[in-house]
C-alpha cells in the first residue's frame, strides 16, 4: 500500500459515521464540506473524456500490433462492457488486446523505468491491491482506478499543491518534470518493489493472474482515457485500514500491527478492510507540508458471502451446476451508492477455475 510521506498525525483516525456520510453528501453535490470549508481547496475540474464512439465493438491494440505469422501466444483480448459503464455514445463495448508477456514477465526495479505505462499500471494495481482482492472485492475496480489517480495527481501540480504554495515538496519522482514511470516508484508505492510487480508470475496461479491483468488493462484503459472521472477528487494518497471487527479502523488497530497487541483489535484482518483515499487541504507553514483530508472511502464486500461461497464452492468441486450470484452482499451503514455502478459493470468473474482459487483461498 501506498506511503504517506506528508500525512498530518491528527489525520491518522477515521471518522466518525456521522461525519463519513456528510462527507458523502457534500462530494456528491462537489461543494466544500462545512466542517472546513475555510481551509480547503476547491474541486479539482473533471478531465474531459476521449471520444471513443467511433471505436464502438471495434479491437483496440494498446501496445504494438501482432506481428508474428503464426500468431502471438501471448496476445490477450479482454471485453469493456461500456453500455453497463453507463459511457456516452458506447451502447456495446470494445475489445482492448494487449501483449500478457510484457506486463508480467519478470523484471528489476531499474528497469521498471523503462516500461511503457501499461505494464506499470498493472503492476501497480496487481502489487497494490493484489490480484485476489481485485477479483474477489465487489468493489476492486474502484480500488485500482482509484489508485492509478493517485499517480496522476500527484504528477500535477495543481492538484497536490492547490494552494499554490511555493514551497510545497513534491513527492519523489513525480511533479512536472515526472513520469508514471519516475512517480510510481517503490519508495512512494510499497507493492512496486515486490514480487507481486516484479515478477507476479512466480508465485500467482496462472489463470487467476490472467483475470487479474485483464481486469487492471480495463482499470488502466478507464482511468487513461478518463472514461470514470476522478472519484477520488485530486488524492495523492490512500491507505488500506483494517477489516472484521475493526473494519474501518486504522491499521494500528490490526492484528500484530508493528508488534504492538496492546492498541490491537481482537477478530481484526489487515487484508479486509476498505481503502481510504485522501487529498492535500490546508498548508501547514510551520511544518513545511499540506495536511490530508478524507475524500472517499472504497469499501471491501466479497461478490459472495460465506454461505453463497460455500454453496458455490461445493458446486465447483462436485462439477453440478453454479448457482445463480445472489444480489450484492451488505457494505457497511455509511457506504455511498454513487459509485456502485460502476463497481458493478464487470461483475465476479465467470471462469470457474478462478472463481474455485478464489473461494477456497478465502474460505479455508
């Protein structure tokens, strides 16, 4: 998970309920929540989406065409639903075809600055969020796009320094003179500097990386082209809090967390909870950075819950027919809706070796 390099301590609990739902509301109407309204900066402005009409049910190559005369065996194709995106002027879907070798074989951190920004994404989004949360997560898809902003926004100057601070630092690698390549390095995001970026093959199951990657492509391919806008409004930081019994809760409440039990939360899962993403608010002069504020938060709901699962499971390993996936399973009290439709466009995945790797990782 992300590092914060310029968090305020006072920012390190969550909020209240309460306070998370009017947060809630006041982003959805884009105005400044009232709770400091004198210290933060305005909405960062929508990036204009492409024009993608044309390209409806059309294939589009994101890296170099296949030039081999017997075919590229590592050539995959992955389907946009973007009629159930909601995207205008898209009543089918397109077709985005990219080179699997490239953005999983495996590599150095040196020469991650030499790999074009599709293979980054990946690896960012599979070492960041993981290739079983992506898929198992209700809300995976948010959690990836979500991240990829972070990278973006933090390449902008007038995104992390809204006020227009001089002096404000810049996180390492990124600012104008940045790249994705030079911004998401494995100083600022953690998950780049291990296997799960540098070499994913080495240890995930093949199909279940496969889905994974195809499903990054799709969060890369929608965040680049800003086809879902910025729900994150200008973060340049996220953190992942703890789930069970302290879900919602910081990660120093979770299980073993820094070998301190005493602050811990008995039943806690460090791999459950939701992502937090936050964004620069007021310049602190005296210590030299911005402090961060709560923009939104991505819940984590599994696609099934343990008894859907177990039915589920049995049925996979006994070759009977799957039943049908139950309606979405409960989020918490506070969770915003505004976002469920796009979480919901890819749905769980169909194939049934990746849904069988997924359930018994989770249920035993």
């Amino acid at each position: 998970m992300s590092s914060p390099p310029f968090t305020s301590p006072a920012l390190t609990s969550p909020p209240s309920p309460g306070i998370r739902a009017l947060r809630a509301f006041c982003f959805s109407l884009a105005a400044l929540c009232s709770l400091s309204a004198g210290t933060r900066p305005p909405p960062t402005p929508a990036r204009i989406p492409v024009d993608v009409s044309e390209n409806n049910g059309v294939l589009i190559d994101l890296g170099g065409a296949c030039t081999e005369v017997t075919g590229c065996a590592d050539q995959r194709s992955v389907f946009v639903n973007t009629a159930a995106l909601g995207i205008p002027g898209q009543p089918g879907g397109v077709w985005l075809s990219y080179d699997y070798e490239q953005l999983t074989r495996p590599l150095s951190e040196a020469e991650l600055l030499h790999e074009p920004e599709l293979s980054l994404a990946v690896r960012l989004v599979i070492s960041e969020v993981g290739a079983d949360r992506l898929l198992y997560n209700r809300f995976g898809l948010l959690e990836a796009i979500g991240i990829l902003y972070t990278v973006d926004n933090r390449l902008d100057r007038d995104v992390y320094d809204p006020l227009a601070v001089s002096t404000a630092p810049v996180f390492e690698g990124c600012g104008a003179a940045g790249s994705f390549a030079t911004c998401a390095n494995a100083d600022q995001y953690l998950g780049m500097a291990t296997w799960r970026a540098l070499s994913p093959r080495s240890r995930y199951r093949p199909a279940l990386l496969e889905a994974a990657v195809d499903r990054a492509v799709i969060a890369w391919w929608l965040q680049e082209n800003a086809l879902v806008d910025d729900f994150t409004h200008g973060a340049t930081n996220y953190v992942h809090r703890c789930g069970g019994a302290a879900y919602g809760m910081t990660t120093h409440h979770c299980d073993g967390h820094l070998g301190k039990p005493r602050r811990d939360v008995k039943g806690a899962n460090p791999f459950t909870g939701p992502i937090v993403f936050r964004a620069p608010e007021a310049w602190l002069a005296r210590r030299g950075f911005y402090s961060l504020y709560e923009t939104v938060h991505v819940d984590y709901a599994p696609w099934w819950d343990p008894a859907s699962a177990s039915a589920l499971l049995a049925a996979l390993e006994e070759g009977a027919e799957a039943p049908p996936l139950p309606s979405p399973g409960p989020v918490p009290p506070d969770h915003d809706q505004s976002l469920d439709g796009i979480a919901d466009a890819l749905g769980p995945p169909e194939d049934a070796e990746v849904r069988g790797i997924l359930l018994r990782g989770h249920l035993h």
